[in-house]
C-alpha cells in the first residue's frame, strides 16, 4: 500500500484442508474483503487529509500533509487470487507459472523489457559462485564490504564501486537471488547469499498452530 504501483498477487494456501466447493467460495469472499479494505482505505485517507486541510493552523501539519497524499497518489493493482494446495507440486509449478505470466505482461511492469548492464550479470553469476563455494557458511551472511573485496579480486570486477554493488543488490534482492535488509539499521551491512537458510528458520520460528503445540507440551 507504500510503494507506488505496486501490483499484488494474493495466494490461497491449504487447499487441502478446503472442501472443493469451498475453494471457490473462500476465494469470492477474500478479494471480496481486500476490495472492501482498500475502498475504506481510501476514505481513512481522504478523512485525514481534510481533518487537517480544515485545522487552524495547517502549516504545521504540512510534513503529515504531505506524507498522506503521497499514499493517496499510490495506485495497488490486485490481481485474481490463486489457490493452491502446498503439498502438491504440480500446484507449485502453476503457481510459478501464473506469477511469470504477470511479469511478462508489460501493461503491468512496463519496464519489465529494460535491458540490464552486463556488470549486473556478471556480479550475479560471481554472487552465485561465491554462495556455492566451500568456504561459504551454511547460514550464508557476509558483510557488504567483504563480499565487495570478494567481488574485487575478480578480474573483470576490479573496478566495481560500492555504490554500483548495492544498486546490483537491490536488483539481486528484488529478484530474490540475495537477501538484503538495507533499511534495518543493525543488518544493513549483512547480505544474505543464501535465502533458503532464512526461510528455514522462519519455518522453525513461525509455525502454523504454535500455541496449540506448546500448549500441548506437559
């Protein structure tokens, strides 16, 4: 809802847990509600914005002012919902398949036809060889500054600057190659080669039905 013409693809999981009537039914009743949210959305913001167009003194509201019609002016496409039963791979490889079905629609990424600097390709395939590397720890991190060095002693990437590195790695984050977390502060230093660990262990820190399973424990 922040990032200007940002598009949305929600997706239902657990099908396996719907009856086959039910699917259809849950998926009318979810875009249903995110039609809804947005619309009052939409409203919340128009209420602020005169709340403090009409004050006393606007001027010292203009910073809020400001911020809130710049969320009024972004624009959210949502997409159909797919659902999907995890469990299956199949439902994974339609899901794959619908999501590169979006990204190559340019109505919807008009920039999606944008030719890449080769430096960008080159750094991701040296990105890709240092995370498969046996020197590279199983968790992945490393810091921005080393991979740098790293990067650096590559013939071809000598000449490689920090500030071209981290517009590379936003692209590598964006495309879910690497894990970048540049705007927490304590992490914007650590990159993170191998998003697969970080999955693993959200699985074994958010887990479906936690409480229950604590709560089960004698």
């Amino acid at each position: 809802m922040r990032v200007p013409n940002s598009v949305v693809l929600p997706v239902g999981t657990h099908v396996d847990c719907c009856q086959e009537e039910e699917v259809e039914e849950k998926r009318h009743d979810i875009m249903a509600k995110i039609t809804a949210m947005l619309v009052e959305r939409k409203s919340n913001l128009a209420h602020f914005i005169n709340n403090l167009e009409s004050s006393e003194e606007p001027e010292f509201y203009m910073d809020q002012w400001e911020r809130l019609k710049e969320m009024e002016s972004c624009t959210l496409t949502i997409l159909n919902l797919v659902a999907v039963n995890c469990m299956e791979h199949r439902d994974i490889k339609k899901l794959e398949a619908t999501i590169l079905d979006h990204v190559k629609n340019e109505e919807l990424f008009p920039e999606v036809v944008r030719v890449l600097p080769p430096v960008y390709r080159q750094v991701e395939a040296a990105i890709i060889d240092i995370a498969q590397s046996e020197e590279m720890a199983d968790h992945g991190m490393m810091d921005v500054q080393y991979l740098l060095s790293k990067l650096s002693q590559r013939k071809h990437l000598a000449s490689l600057g920090r500030d071209l590195l981290q517009d590379i790695l936003r692209y590598l984050h964006r495309i879910g190659l690497v894990v970048w977390y540049e705007e927490i502060k304590h992490l914007e230093s650590t990159i993170f080669l191998q998003p697969t660990f970080l999955i693993t262990m959200f699985k074994l820190l958010v887990r479906y039905r936690l409480v229950q399973q604590l709560e089960s424990i004698s």
